[in-house]
C-alpha cells in the first residue's frame, strides 16, 4: 500500500527560520540535543496521557524512555522515543509549516547580526529545527500510537527548501530523528561529550533517557540522567542550575530564567507549582491568542500544556509548571473553567508570582530588567485584578519630572517619599511620548512649584489610571483634566485673575472659537505657554480618545475647553488687539497650538499653515486683505 514518495516545500517561513537558524545559532550549537530531548519527552507524555482513555495504546510498549543512539564511523546521532508518534498528515503540518502567528512579521526583525539574531530566535523558541545547526539532513520515522506498523512514515530534509515524505513499515511506535551529521560536528558522536549534554540539558526529564555508543567495544545501552521530574523532587535537593535548564527545555527559551519559585501546598488541597520570569519577552507577547499559561501535570500525570485558566492574563509572561493531586486525570479544558477548586488555585498562584515579583523588586537592577521587558503587562492587572490592586500598585515604576529622563524607575513609595508633608494628590499626566510629556504646558505650574509629575506614556496607563484612582489614601489627578485644583499647599490664584476686563476677553475669545472649544477659561496651571486645552471631567482623556480614534473607533464628537494663560504677553497682545479678523485668527492660533502641544492632530492643517502664513506676511486679516 506503500503511498509514493512526495517532495514537498517548506512553508516560507520554514525556510527562512531555518537558515536563520543555522547561521545565527553556531555559537550555541549544543541546545539541539536539549530540544529534541524535549519534544521526545512531551510526546511520551502525550501518549501517556491518550492512554489514560485508550489504555491499549501503550499496551505493546508500556516503559516510556527515551534513547540517544551514536554512530561516529557512520556519522549519526539518533533521538527514538517510544510517545505518541506522528501520522503523515501531522509530520507534513508539524515539521513543514510554523503554525505561531505573528511569525512572518517576527523574522522580519532579523537582521544579520549573529548575536542580535540569536537573542531573538531564542525568543521565538528553537525546537526540532534546530537539529539543522549539526546536521546536513535529517530524517524522522515515526509511527502514531494506534496505528499500524505499515502507517508509518519517513520524513527526509537537508534544509534546502524542501523536503520528502514516504510511507514506511515500522514495527515501534513512536519516533526517531536521525541526525546525519556535520563532517566538522562529530564531537556530537562521542559518547563522553553527548553523556554530559544530557546530564547538563536533560537531567530532570521525567523519563529515562539512555545512551547507546554503536562504536563501542561492548556497545550497552545505559539510563544516563535521573529521570525523576523536577518539580517533584525537593527544593533543597535541587541545585540553582537545574532549575535554569529546566526552565530552558520548559520554555525553549535560551537565556536564563530571572527569578523562579517552586512550591508544595498540603492541606484541603496539594499541588506542586514550579513558577518562572523569563528575563526576556516572547516575540509574541503582544498577540492576545499566542498559547500561555502553565504546563498541567495530575498525579505527574501530564495533562495540557498552556493551561491558561491558572493565571490571569496580566501575569501570561510567567512559565512553569503546575501537578495538582485533586483534579480529575480527565480534566479537559472546559472542565477546568468551571472547576471550583481552580478559583482558589488561580488566587493563590497570583498571589505567588506577586510576591515573586516584590522580592525582585528589592534589587533595582533585576525589578528593571523585569519592568523593561514585561511592566506593560503587568499594567493591565490595575484593570483586570482589583482584588490585588495594592500589591500591583507596588510593584509599578514611572518616568516622573524628578527623574529628567525617560527610564521608567521610580516607584509610587518613591514619589510619595519626596512629596512635601501635606500633599494629598499625585499627579500625572498621559501623553503620546516623553518628549510631549516633559514639554507639556499642563505640568508648568506643578514644576515651577516643585510639584512631582508622573510622565505616563505607554498606551495602556490609560486604562491603568482608571483602575487605579487612589493610592494609599493619595488621589491620582490627571493634571490635563478640567477640574484640576492646585491648592495641595498653596493658595490658588486662578479665580482672582478674573476681573471684568478679563472676563470679556474670555467671552470675546469664545465667541471666535465657537465652533472649537467648548468654553474658555483662565488657567491655574500654565506658566511659561499662553493656553493649553484640557478636557472636561465627563469627558475622554484626550489621549484615550486620540488612542480609540486611531483603532478605528468611532466617537461622538466633543470641544475640549482652552485655558488661557492671562499674564502671557501673547494673551495680552489678544487683548489688546483692535481688529476683529486678527483677533480671530490669532485666538484660532492659540488653539492651535495648545492641541499641538498636547500632541493632537489639528482637525485642519492647511487653515492654520495659512493662518501662520499670513500673519509671516503681516497680512493676516480677512479685513486687511481687501
Ligand atoms: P514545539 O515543540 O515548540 O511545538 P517543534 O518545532 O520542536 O516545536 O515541533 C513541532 C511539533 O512537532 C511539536 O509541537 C510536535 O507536535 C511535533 N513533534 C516534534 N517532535 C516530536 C516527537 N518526537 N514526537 C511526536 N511529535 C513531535
């Protein structure tokens, strides 16, 4: 029945990944063996856990393990497992497509640069194409449990675009990948050397992995790591470097993880988590489906990978492990969601990886490594999690005008720590970028009274300062909002400016800008800028709606409201300007301004480049045109 022998193409992707790959990785050529390690394990782990409904499937082969065979006079280094196997249909999707969104755009960021190009695969997770960096071919045999031995199926690929796929006859079930290997890797061969990359890479396994030297005088094939899981065993048995390989060959990431946290609940309910921070971001954090969450182990029993229902999504960078006693081995993922006892593993996990990160927090460097990777993540927790608002709260780190750059460093302790006895609010402001926030009109009047500002630039502070109204009994104030009160200390002087004569300059301004502003008022809160534009305490921040806006949305229309800066030479060149057009146009420049300042667009750019124009010329009234 043998199906012919095919040649098929690499999915593009596929292709680029995997010169990308060979060219960027040499330096770390060895992580090969840690990630077909790897895929071996989770297929015995896969068949394991068909079996628990189809026990058959594991009948003729019952002792799961793993087996590394060299041959250095042929060349080879093989990987057999005796898992779940794969059918034609699954090796043709698994090993010549790349099914992570997102991935086109990812290897586009690929520069050429070796060291730039393998931090980022590493982001990206190697896997089985890896075993390209040592290998000019490769083929994968493998028989699906359940099926039969004449199902089988050779897959054959020297990296070149394509590769070939025919119906074998295959007596085991499960896989082999054959490493035909590099003339300049056959260190890969010898036994001493893959012996210790297994101890280093692959100790931890939950399934012995073997080593068989078909050279040797007396070839045997020997158990070489110590095939209990990790997490199982005790933290004090387990050294610092386990931890990080394990984190490795969880993640398939390559740099070591940040912090981890491994513990055992007993009581009313037990189980195991092993809980990571990677010191870098996924390439698709950003991608609201990317998989996350936990790998879920039963009784050591795996059972899915991804479970997400273990963590809320604010917290879908942490990696890990979760081997709960009390869930039902045919835990699904719909039965997850409705399970009860979940609700209070889901508190407690959160509430670990929280205190993980207080514990980073107390060393500066590593919480900013942290921050810079995963701080815009965390954010969303102020929205997502009221129940740990406080502990979230803590762990935030601002640009403030105390610092006069853009690192986002200081904490809410640090800024309350400065303030001057009295002061009741912080205050904050959201703008496009830091340049835009430093600059902006709004925070004059804070600064020159030695007022401390947070800079909030990043797009969901937005939603962040929604969720967070108040800390530790201090109000947060968006200082671009209308209602901003300034007296924290001082006597406000805003409201005395306002004697007749200014008052019908305002109503004369408003009356120009009718059209544009919902009202005018005197402003508390500039002091070198002539105006600026906030919005009304109903209203959008300006910066959501600019944000909501550009997403497509769309929004009922609404004036902002212009304050005047009444002592500003320019708003007293407005007052004493005699000819209405010039008033106009000049009232309508202020305004300008004040959007652009904040970082708006203007609804009409070509009327206010006229505008400027005219008045370069000193023609700037329709009346003086004539
Ligand atoms: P990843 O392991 O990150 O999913 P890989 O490129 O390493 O990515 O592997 C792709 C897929 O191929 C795996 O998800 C798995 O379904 C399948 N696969 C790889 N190796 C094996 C194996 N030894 N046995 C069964 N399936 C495998």
């Amino acid at each position: 029945m043998s199906e012919q022998r095919e040649t098929l193409g690499f999915q593009t992707e596929v292709s680029q990944l995997l010169q990308l790959m060979i060219h960027s990785l040499y330096s770390n050529k060895e992580i090969f063996l840690r990630e077909l390690i790897s895929n071996a394990s989770d297929a015995a782990d896969k068949l394991r856990f068909e079996a628990l409904a189809n026990p058959e499937l594991q009948d003729d082969d019952a002792e799961l393990g793993i087996l590394i065979e060299i041959d250095k006079e042929q060349r080879t280094l093989s990987v057999t497992d005796n898992g779940i196997g794969m059918s034609r249909d699954e090796l043709i999707d698994n090993l010549g497509t790349i099914a992570k969104s997102g991935t086109a755009e990812f290897l586009q960021q690929m520069t050429g640069d070796k060291q730039h190009d393998a931090h980022l695969i590493g982001q990206f997770g190697v896997g089985f194409y890896s075993a390209f960096i040592v290998a000019d071919k490769v083929t994968v045999e493998s028989r699906r449990a359940g099926c039969d031995a004449d199902a089988a199926v050779r897959w054959e690929s020297e990296a070149q675009g394509d590769f070939t796929i025919e119906n074998i006859d295959r007596a085991a079930r499960g896989t082999r990948v054959i490493l035909h290997l590099k003339e300049d890797e056959t260190e890969y061969a010898e036994a001493f050397r893959i012996e210790s990359l297994i101890r280093k890479y692959s100790d931890h396994i939950g399934f012995p992995v073997s080593l068989l030297d078909k050279n040797a005088e007396e070839a045997e094939t020997k158990v070489v790591n110590s095939a209990t899981a990790l997490w199982t065993r005790s933290r004090t048995d387990v050294k610092e470097d386990e931890y990080k390989e394990f984190y490795k060959y969880l993640s398939h990431d390559f740099s070591d993880p940040l912090l981890w946290s491994h513990n055992r609940v007993e009581g009313k309910r037990e189980y195991t988590s092993l809980l990571y921070i990677p010191s870098a971001a996924p390439f698709d954090l950003w991608n609201r489906d990317a998989p996350r969450g936990l790998k879920l182990y039963v009784q050591r029993v795996f059972i899915m990978d991804d479970a997400e229902q273990f963590l809320p999504l604010y917290l879908r960078f942490v990696k890990g492990v979760v081997d709960s006693s009390d869930l039902p081995l045919n835990v699904s993922r719909e039965l997850l969601q409705q399970n009860p006892e979940l609700t209070s593993m889901r508190s407690a996990l959160t509430r670990r990886v929280l205190d993980m990160l207080k514990k980073l927090a107390a060393d500066k460097d590593d919480y900013q490594k942290f921050w810079k990777e995963f701080g815009q993540v965390l954010k969303e927790g102020l929205v997502e999690d009221h129940s740990n608002k406080d502990k979230l709260a803590k762990l935030l780190r601002f640009a403030t005008t105390h610092n006069g750059n853009d690192e986002q460093d200081q904490s809410l302790d640090d800024y309350i720590e400065r303030a001057e006895d009295g002061q009741e609010k912080i205050y904050y402001i959201l703008a496009e970028n830091y340049a835009t926030a430093v600059a902006s009109p709004h925070i004059e009047q804070l600064r020159s009274r030695g007022l401390e500002v947070l800079l909030l630039t990043d797009r969901v502070d937005a939603w962040l300062t929604d969720g967070l109204s108040e800390y530790e009994g201090k109000q947060l104030v968006d200082v671009a909002r209308e209602a901003l009160d300034l007296s924290d200390g001082e006597d406000d002087k805003g409201q005395d400016k306002l004697n007749d004569e200014n008052k019908s300059l305002l109503e004369k301004i408003q009356a120009a800008l009718s059209e544009r502003v919902e009202a005018v008022n005197v402003s508390r809160r500039l002091v070198d800028s002539p105006a600026c534009v906030v919005a009304s305490d109903q209203d959008l921040n300006p910066q959501v709606r600019r944000m909501l806006e550009a997403s497509g949305q769309e929004l009922p229309d609404s004036k902002p409201i212009l304050e005047i800066n009444i002592e500003h030479p320019i708003v007293i060149r407005l007052s004493d300007e005699a000819d209405d057009g010039r008033f106009d146009a000049l009232s309508n420049i202020v305004l300008d301004h004040a959007l652009l300042a904040e970082g708006s667009q203007l609804d009409n750019p070509a009327e206010y480049v006229q505008r400027i124009n005219q008045f370069m010329l000193g023609s700037n009234s329709g009346a003086d045109n004539d």
